[in-house]
C-alpha cells in the first residue's frame, strides 16, 4: 500500500471517528444527562407539559432521529470525501 492511500486511510478514519464521538457524547447526553435531571426539570411547565417529561420522552426520541439521519448523512459525505462511497 502506497503512502499516499494510507495517509488517506488515516485521514477518513480520523473523521469518521470523530464523527462517531460526536454522535455518541450527543446521545450520552439525551439518553443519560437529561434524564437524570428531569425532577428537576418537572419544576418547569409549558403548555400544561412538565418539561422534564418532554424532553425524556419526546424531544429525545425526536433527537435520537436527527442524530441518526445527521450521522448517515455526514459520513456519506466523508465517504465520498476520500473515495469509498458504495455508488
């Protein structure tokens, strides 16, 4: 393998890692963080809705698709990138 397709390796992979990071730290957070503060959120209500209660059961799964299509439309675009997209 030449260098200059493994340096090339090396960059996609870079960012698609830290594609994957980023991905992960966002879940962490509406999987994890807001959960465990939604007492505390409870406290606020908007439009007859405890807010705690919307952000752990709507506004994360709302989140959780947007992060999924935002992923799969990013890493396309890093595929393409360098090359090693499937079309």
């Amino acid at each position: 393998m030449s260098n200059d397709v493994a340096e090339r390796n090396t960059q996609h992979w870079a960012k698609t890692r830290s594609l994957t990071i980023f991905i992960l730290t966002l879940w962490f957070i509406f999987g994890m963080v807001l959960p465990w503060f939604a007492r505390e959120l409870d406290q606020i209500v908007i439009f007859g809705w405890k807010l705690g209660y919307y952000f752990v059961v709507q506004g994360s799964l709302i989140a959780f698709v947007v992060m999924i299509w935002y992923q799969n439309w990013r890493q396309d675009q890093i595929d393409r990138e360098f090359g090693v997209n499937d079309e």
